[in-house]
C-alpha cells in the first residue's frame, strides 16, 4: 500500500494541479509517444526510401530531427485535442430532466413573428 502511495505521490508532483492543464499534460505526452513509434515505423520501413536518403545526407540528424518536430507537433496537438473534444459539456442551467436535443430542436424552431421576403429576381445587364 506505501508503494501505491509513493508512485501517486511522484506522479503528481510532477502534473499540474489545474484538471485541465493535467489532461493536456497527459495526453501530451501520450502524443509524444505516438510520434515517436511513428518516426521510428518510417525509417524502421524505409517508406519511400527515406532511411536511404536520410542515411546518404552529410548530416543525418538534422532531416531525423526536423521529421521529429513535425511529427510531435501534429500529433501532439491531434492528441490533445481530440482529448478535449471527447469531454463532456458542462450544462449550468435549463430543465435537467429534458434530454439536451429537445432544448436545441426548440431554439432552431421557425418563430411565428419571421415571414419569408419575396426577392424579384432580374435579368443580368
């Protein structure tokens, strides 16, 4: 039990406190890991002979760390944000028990006081 307790207890020295920042924070680094397996599947692949040009380069690292980048910051932010859209929305006011669409079937509802405009139509000059 001391041992669960020391692992939570380094854990979240290193989060943040703020719930959100935590779930950025986590999936972040999920997303990290992601691009990491995904670099090393496409060199490890050779996808169109990209181990092979990279191996041929004067400077090998900097193509590998410049895929890197790209890499950590597209899937990092596809992670994350696909993190926070999976959360659920904070509903501070309204009916409770009235299912959700029904509130927003009443908003979009045609309202007696709008009438369509008639536009004439004319021909181009």
């Amino acid at each position: 039990m001391t041992r669960k307790k020391f692992q939570d207890s380094i854990v979240s020295a290193y989060l943040p406190k703020n719930p959100l920042l935590r779930l950025l924070a986590i999936n972040g680094v999920i997303g990290l890991g992601i691009s990491a397996l995904v670099l090393v599947g496409l060199l490890w692949s050779n996808v169109g002979n990209l181990r092979t040009l990279v191996m041929a380069s004067d400077n090998p690292v900097l193509p590998v760390i410049m895929l890197a980048c790209g890499l950590i910051i597209t899937l990092c932010s596809v992670v994350m944000g696909s993190a926070i859209m999976m959360l659920k929305p904070h509903d501070h006011g309204g009916n409770k028990k009235e299912p959700r669409f029904k509130r927003f079937g009443a908003m979009m509802a045609p309202r007696a006081d709008l009438a369509p405009v008639p536009v004439p139509v004319r021909p181009n000059r």
